[in-house]
C-alpha cells in the first residue's frame, strides 16, 4: 500500500506543479509579455495541430486554422479561469474552429493518409502485418471517415469524440459546448446514421445510396428537440 500511496502523491505533485507552471505562463501573456506569447504559442502549437487533423481528416489549410485557434486563445485568455488544463482548453477551441470549417466545406473528404499515425496494437502479439492486412486497414479506416463525412458536423464531432478518442460523455459535452442530456441524444442519432451509412457503403469505397445527402440535409430531432429543454446546441 505505502508504495501506491507514494507514486500516487507524485504524480498528484507533478500535477499540481504542472498547474502552477500554466498560471505563470498565462499571467506573463496577459501581462503583455512578448517572451511568454511565444513561449505560449511554441509549446501549444504541436498539440493544437494534431486536435485539428484528428478532428477534420484534412491537412488542407491547417496552419491557417493553428492561427486562428491561437487568435482566439489570446483574445480568451483573460476569461480562463483554470477550471480545466490549458490543453482541455484549447481543444475546445480547436473543436469549435473545426466545426466551423466543417460547416462551410461540403468538399468530398481527402483520402486517409496511407502513412499509419500509430502501430497496430496487435503487431507485437501476432507478428509482422502481412501487405494484405495493413491493405484492409486502410481501406476500413478510410470507409469509416468517408462515412463520418457524411453526417451533420455536430453529430460527427460528438460520434468522433467519444468512439474514436474514447472521451466521456462529460467532456465532450464541455469541449463542444453543449449540455451532456444533448450530447448523449446527439450520440444516440449519430451511431444510429452512422451504423445505416456504413452499412450502404461499398468494400470499393463507393456510396451505394441512390443520392448522397449532405451534412447540412442530415438534421434529426437529436439535433435540435432536445436543446428545447435547456441543452446547448
């Protein structure tokens, strides 16, 4: 027990360093120091790159979009009261950006990237992946976000959130903006849509629907009835 007990008030003490660590920081960028911007801006901007590609599946314009989050960050900082992490809380802003270039873009998706983000957890159990098998992968990850594509971008950022990143309901609830009652109504409407779509999909990455919709002709009563009784859209 004594050893549990010890880790655990480490890691509660790097924590807590951590913190303090992020109020120093935004308190010399409110105060004007330019050091400390850039500083702000160096250590987030990695992280703020990857939220917004995992999130939209699409390089195009990305460092447009990095700005435009930090732009937004500065102008927000004064009203950031530590409630979350600081990297909680430029994800929100990178989920707010993204809904909103998914909105304006009604673009058929650019191709998954054919470089794999990260190993296949079963490499190390079975062994070297055969050229066929990593084929299959691809291609299944690739139906998946073309399916994701086609779904209302508020239904697509709450079924990514939760199924791909794993988030609860309560946090994709605060990084969306929205009540967790219309979240999960939300989620509910979105794997159902999604479940329906991949099942008119074809293996040869072709829509077998007789008319594809766009996002926008996607809204269901858990887009919308449910914010009628105090959600957030």
């Amino acid at each position: 027990m004594i050893p549990s007990v010890t880790r655990k008030t480490g890691a509660d003490t790097g924590e807590r360093q951590a913190l303090a660590d992020e109020a120093e920081l935004i308190q010399r960028c409110l105060t004007g120091d330019r050091a400390a911007q850039e500083d702000f801006y160096r250590r987030y901007r990695r992280i703020v790159a990857g939220n917004l590609y995992r999130v939209l599946n699409d390089g195009c314009d990305l460092e447009d979009l990095i700005q435009e989050v930090f732009v937004v960050a500065f102008r927000g900082l004064p009203r950031f009261r530590g409630e979350a992490r600081i990297s909680t809380w430029l994800y929100r802003i990178c989920v707010n950006i993204a809904l909103g270039k998914i909105r304006s873009s009604l673009r058929r998706p650019q191709p998954i990237p054919m470089a794999d983000p990260e190993p296949d957890r079963d490499a190390t159990v079975s062994g070297p992946e055969t050229p066929e098998r990593i084929l299959q992968r691809r291609q299944d990850r690739e139906r998946v976000y073309r399916v994701l594509e086609t779904l209302a971008p508020k239904k697509r950022v709450v079924l990514y959130l939760h199924e791909i990143e794993g988030r609860d309901l309560k946090e994709v609830a605060y990084l969306v903006g929205a009540h967790p009652v219309t979240v999960r109504t939300r989620l509910f409407y979105a794997r159902k849509e999604f479940y329906r779509r991949l099942a008119q999909w074809g293996d040869d990455g072709t829509s077998r629907m007789a008319g594809r919709s766009t996002p926008a002709d996607n809204n269901t009563p858990g887009d919308n009835a449910i914010d009628k009784t105090g959600g957030k859209s």
